[in-house]
C-alpha cells in the first residue's frame, strides 16, 4: 500500500536547475518527516535535506546548502527538491525518505531517481 515515487531527475549542465518530486501515498503524509538522501556510484549514501512533518523546520548538508531547498505541500503528499547551481558533484540518483513523526522506526524508501550533472 506504501508507495514513494520520485521524479524529476535527468541530465542537467553545470549551473542548470532541476525540481525533484516525491510522491506518498498509502500514509498519512502529514504525520511523516521527509528527507532527501543520495548516492554516487563508490560512495555512502548521504543525507541532502529533510524537513518535519509540518514543513515547519528543515535543514541541508553544508555540501547542498545555498543551492538545494527542500519543500512539501502536505495538500498534495508531496516533497519537493529544488535544485540550483548544480555541479558535477551531485551526480547521484536520489532517495526520497518518509520517518513517522510518531514512530521512528516506520521508515519508507523510495525506488530513487537518477540526477546526472555534466556538459
């Protein structure tokens, strides 16, 4: 019944923008804190951004931060990655999180999306 679905990602230039989307359902949406993770090829998977059930609080990696915003309506059960400036760098598919606010151990993945910054 859970389902994460993100889109958005694609093959951007050095500069260039992209908006991720993460769509939940099969949750109560408002009750989960989301966040975005990432991971290159060779590397950890890092946490982007994440941002509390309300939309009240988030927060940013340093490597992200002045560049990426995180974002959700909880009208439309979606989370939001704007991305700017990209940089070679952020080449990654990236993860879309959902964490109960009310059972930290409730954790839903999704499938991930590919995001390739190159000229």
């Amino acid at each position: 019944q859970v389902q994460i679905v993100e889109s958005g990602g694609g093959l951007v230039q050095p500069g260039g923008s992209l908006r991720l989307s993460c769509a939940a359902s099969g949750f109560t949406f408002s009750s989960y804190a989301m966040s975005w993770h990432r991971q290159a090829p060779g590397k950890e998977r890092e946490l982007v951004a994440a941002i509390s059930s309300t939309g009240g609080s988030a927060n940013h990696a340093d490597s992200v931060k002045g560049r990426f915003t995180i974002s959700r309506d909880n009208a439309k059960n979606t989370v939001y990655l704007q991305m700017n400036s990209l940089k070679p760098d952020d080449t990654a598919v990236y993860y879309c999180k959902a964490r109960s606010a009310f059972n930290y151990r409730e954790v839903y993945w999704g499938q991930g999306t590919q995001v390739t910054v190159s000229s």
